[in-house]
C-alpha cells in the first residue's frame, strides 16, 4: 500500500517496470457506477502519478487501463513503459518480446516523493 | 467515424467486439498533456460510452485502456467484453482464447443512438 485515503488506494503492482493500481474502497463492478467524487480523485491520482512518472523515469511512454475482468471490482493500472523493457510496444498483457530491463531507475525514491505528493494534493 | 467535436473525434475499431476509440484532435504524446477540457471531454465521453455499452450490449465487463507505444498519440479504447468473446477473460491485447463470438447485439443500432447521445450531450 502506497497511499489511502477516503475514497482510493493505491497500491504497487509487483513488476520489472514501474507500475501502480489504484482501486476505490468501496467496491463498484464498471467504473462508470463509482460516484463523481470517486472518479475525479481517480482522474487526478492518474494524472498526478502520470507526471510523477514522466519526470522520475524518463518513459517511452505511459500505459493505462482498466480492465477488471477476472478481478470485477474497478481498479486502474498506470504503467512507465520503456523500449528495452519485457513486453514493448506490445501492452503488459501481450507477447513477452524479451526479458525485463534493470536499466530503470529505482522505484523506492519514487513512491517515497509520490506518497509526500499525493498526501499534499489529497491530504 | 463516430462523432467529432472541436476536441476529440470518436471512431469505431474493426473488431468481433464493440469497441471505440477516442481521440483528440491536437496530437499530444500522454494524457497528461491534454487540455483540461480535452481531459474532461475523453473522460465525459468514456463515461457516456460505458453506460450506453452496459445498456445495450449487457456485456461482461467494459475494458477501457489508453497505451500508444506504436502510434504515440494520446488515443482510449472502449471495449464492450463478453465471456464468450475472442479473448475473454484476458485483454484484447493478450492470448486468444476462441474464435470470436456471433452473439453479440448488432452494432448499427447502438451507434445510431449513441451518435444521437453525443450531440445532445456535447454539442
């Protein structure tokens, strides 16, 4: 668990790249039944942890989804993708092109100046 | 094509699934980049597209996924998911499970009214 507050969770995905879920604590199965307050912290968690992201990792480019499928309970995944990493420019959940990179910056500095970030922006 | 505003423009992805794509029409790399109101118009539109989906469709579960690593252009996909589709329950982008389902509502009446929808509600 990186932050929580009322309405989210964010949380770390266990992955060779940079990667982050963000779920609601109360549970809604399509993202479209979440409240409004629920979708704009969303919207503004993604786009905090997007700059946060492109500043700290310098990516090829950023991923986002949600798909929810096996899991029916909304939850948006936010990705730094990089051109030497496992799976681009295939989405994480295509073909393996080649193995991980260890060429990406490490992650603790990361979620250490996002958590300072999202407390001073959510509280 | 869709619908086009003076932001974004909808199109329809060929597929054995109903799915959209959003773009905006000024060229931006991330999300991020995007005007507020470019933001807020993908996400409204997102918004609107899932309910009429859900509504019409009955579907599984909506996919929604933004990545660009091939054509690095800010652009959504919308997809409608059904447990007897291509992939399900993995993404669009991942393994094929089967051949493509033909039970699947027609197309041409949803985009019919979802047109209509658009315009009301953006104009």
């Amino acid at each position: 668990m990186i932050y929580s507050n009322s309405l989210i969770a964010i949380e770390l995905h266990e992955s060779t790249i940079p990667w982050l879920k963000i779920f609601t604590h109360t549970p809604h199965k399509e993202f479209s039944e979440c409240s409004m307050e629920e979708k704009k912290m969303i919207w503004e968690a993604i786009d905090l942890i997007e700059k946060e992201m492109l500043s700290y990792f310098k990516p090829e480019k950023i991923n986002i989804a949600s798909f929810g499928n096996m899991l029916p309970r909304v939850h948006w995944h936010i990705m730094a993708r990089f051109s030497h990493d496992s799976h681009f420019p295939e989405p994480m959940w295509g073909t393996k092109q080649r193995e991980g990179s260890d060429q990406i910056a490490p992650i603790k500095p990361f979620l250490e100046e996002l958590k300072k970030k999202l407390s001073v922006t959510f509280g």
